[in-house]
C-alpha cells in the first residue's frame, strides 16, 4: 500500500505536525509505504528530521491558499495508491480532488478541527469563497472523511457532508518517567500552556483570570506561555499582562521543540487548555503523558480526561478560568499527583500511536477495497 499524505511538514503547522509525522511513522514501522509532501517554509530542514524515516518531499508554494504547480507534478510521479489530505482550506485540497478525478483513485481527508463551528465562524467571508470555489466539492467527493473525536463527526455532518467518516483520535508517544512526578519542587509551582499563540486558544481570557487572582494562588502558582506567535498575538498578551500587573508571575518562554519542549513539561506541575476551538489537542495528551494534571474546555474535545478524574473542567470564560484556577490551586500535592497518574493511565490505554495507525491502516485498506468489497470497521460511520 502507497500512501500519499498532504500535510504540513513542520513546526509552523502546529500540532498537526506532531500528529501527522508520528502516525506515518507508526504505518511505515507496521508496513506501509508513505510519502509526505508540503509547502517548503524556513524549517523545512531543520524539521524533516521528525519524520525520519518516513520521506518527505517540500514543494515551493505561494500566495495565501499555497499554491503550487509543482505539487501537482510531485503527485503523479508519487503514484500513489490513495492520497491523504490533512488540513483543508489551502490548494493541496484543490490538488487531491484533481488527482483524485484524473486517477479515480480514493482520498481520505482529515479536517482537524477546521469544520468545527468556531473555526467556520473565524474568517467565514474567506472559507465561503474557498468553499465555492473548490472545497466543498473536494469534501463531498472524498472517500472518506477522518474525524478525531465525535464531536467532530457532528460538525462534519452539520456541514452537511454524507461521506463515510472514521472516527480515530491523536495519539502521543509515551516518554520514560521517573517513579513519581516530582510536583512543587521549586519555590513555585508551574502552570503550563504550550501551543499556538492565537485567540482561540483562550490566552486573553487566562491572563484576566490570572489577573483577578493576586492574592491568592499568584503567591503559590508561576503561569508559563510557550509556544509559537501566529499572526503577533504575543506582543498583546505580553502588554495585558503588564497592564493587569501580573507580569511578574508570567512568563513568556516561546516555542518550544525537541528536547527544550520535553525539558519544560518534566519542570511543570500542571496544564492548561482554556481553548475556544480544537480538533483534539496533541498538547494535552502529551501533558497527560507526562503525569500532568489539566485545566481544559469541552471543546478540546477530550471527555475521557473528565471522566477518568485526570482534568478539571473550564469554560473559556473569565470565570470559569478563574474558578478553574482556584479549585487547582486548592488541590494538596497528592491529589495533583494522582490526576497526573490518571491522565497518564488514560494515554496508555486509549491513545497510543501503535493502535491509532493500525485502525489507520484498516481505513486505507478499507476505501482501496472499495465499499461492497471488505466489512467496514466498526469506527467508520456511514453518512
């Protein structure tokens, strides 16, 4: 099996990356052949390593939908038996469903959470246009849709698409840990969010939370910002929480990756989500692998995380942070400790890659097989 994936290839891409480079090197080490092509950008080298030993192929592409001439070619010498889209909105979408008309060949597409309500509304204007002008017949036509969590097959099928939709999470890898995660060492405890720096993300409504906070958990709790800035959102953070007074028990550390990024999540006590729109998030399963305890919404789409006792549940509202806040800061160093076993426990069992590419693998085999040929998976729903 030739598995084509379009994708973004590095840091830029978020957790998408993360998430794409490590289930195609689950597939690779289960047996599949797959190659990765996207958009060049200034870590492509830098970055490539992450996917090793999957190859990828970095294409020039322009303008704000990525256009690219060359992709198309780079698709046909691929000859792939089936192409993978991740991500829709930009031109490798309008490239799939044009390779897809000239080979009659499936495409698997996974939205990622960019057909969830509040990633719709945002930029709306410019997804209508690309919608009519080649979206919407790409998701119509795919093979099969890849929903990461159930409510995202509820938003795939409020946009009103009756495509197969297969229903399988993110997963992490799993690091080496000690016995016991070594909770409030310092003179502070740490709190952590770790993603992209944008307005969705809740980090405007976190620091006013925060800021409302002095004389209580600011004593005891250091609040930690990484991540990479998407569109200068950074530099208003930065601004609020000095106009909140709270710059001195915040601190932005920017991106980070590889080593650096393992480095912060062993040094931290806790995580925080306060997100208004995701897929699943890749940054809470990797705080959960870590033993982290989490503050997250709903609409990280993890209800598990809830009901295995492993997260404390906040709407990304100033309030709700606020009292999310206060019930983490209330907690006794055990009962922190045992949330962050929880959360690990969860990964364990239900969000390991080896198992992710595996049900993969079956999606693949399933849409090449073809509908009245090979029983469909029981996690692949029809429209």
């Amino acid at each position: 099996m030739n598995v084509v994936a379009l994708s973004g290839i590095g840091r830029s891409a978020g957790g998408l990356f993360y998430a794409v480079s490590s289930l195609y090197k689950a597939l690779e080490t289960g047996g599949a052949r797959v190659s990765v092509l996207g958009a060049d950008h200034r870590f492509s080298e830098e970055d490539r390593a992450v996917w090793s030993p999957v190859s990828v192929t970095s294409y020039k592409a322009f303008g704000p939908l990525q256009s690219s001439v060359e992709l198309r070619r780079l698709l046909a010498l691929a000859d792939g038996d089936l192409v993978h889209q991740h991500g829709i909105w930009l031109d490798d979408q309008w490239a799939a469903r044009q390779w897809q008309k000239k080979t009659k060949r499936p495409v698997v597409i996974s939205p990622h959470g960019m057909l969830d309500p509040w990633a719709l509304r945002n930029s709306a204007w410019k997804k209508n246009l690309v919608g009519r002008l080649f979206a919407n017949e790409s998701l119509n036509q795919a093979t099969c849709i890849h929903a990461l969590c159930q409510s995202e097959v509820d938003s795939i099928r409020a946009y009103g698409l009756k495509n197969p939709v297969a229903l399988i999470p993110n997963g992490v890898d799993l690091p080496e840990l000690a016995e016991a995660h070594p909770m409030g060492q310092g003179e502070k405890k740490k709190l952590l969010f770790l993603g992209r720096i944008h307005p969705k993300k809740g980090l405007k409504e976190l620091l006013q939370a925060w800021g409302m906070a002095h004389g209580t958990w600011r004593k005891d709790w250091e609040l930690v910002i990484a991540g990479w800035d998407d569109g200068g959102h950074e530099s208003g953070l930065k601004a609020l929480s000095a106009e909140l007074g709270v710059a001195d028990s915040v601190s932005f550390v920017g991106a980070q990756f590889g080593n650096a990024k393992e480095t912060l999540l062993r040094s931290v006590d806790a995580f925080i989500l306060p997100s208004f729109s995701e897929g699943l998030p890749m940054s809470v399963l990797e705080a959960w692998s870590y033993r982290l305890p989490v503050l997250m919404t709903g609409f990280c789409n993890l209800p598990e995380g809830f009901k295995a006792d492993a997260a404390i549940h906040i709407e990304p509202t100033v309030e709700s942070i606020a009292t999310g806040l206060a019930e983490l800061a209330g907690l006794p160093l055990e009962r922190l400790g045992s949330m962050g076993v929880n959360g690990r426990r969860l990964v364990e069992e239900t969000f390991t890659w080896t198992t992710i590419a595996r049900n993969m693998a079956r999606v693949y085999e399933w849409c090449l097989a073809g509908a009245s040929r090979l029983e469909r998976p029981d996690f692949i729903e029809i429209g």
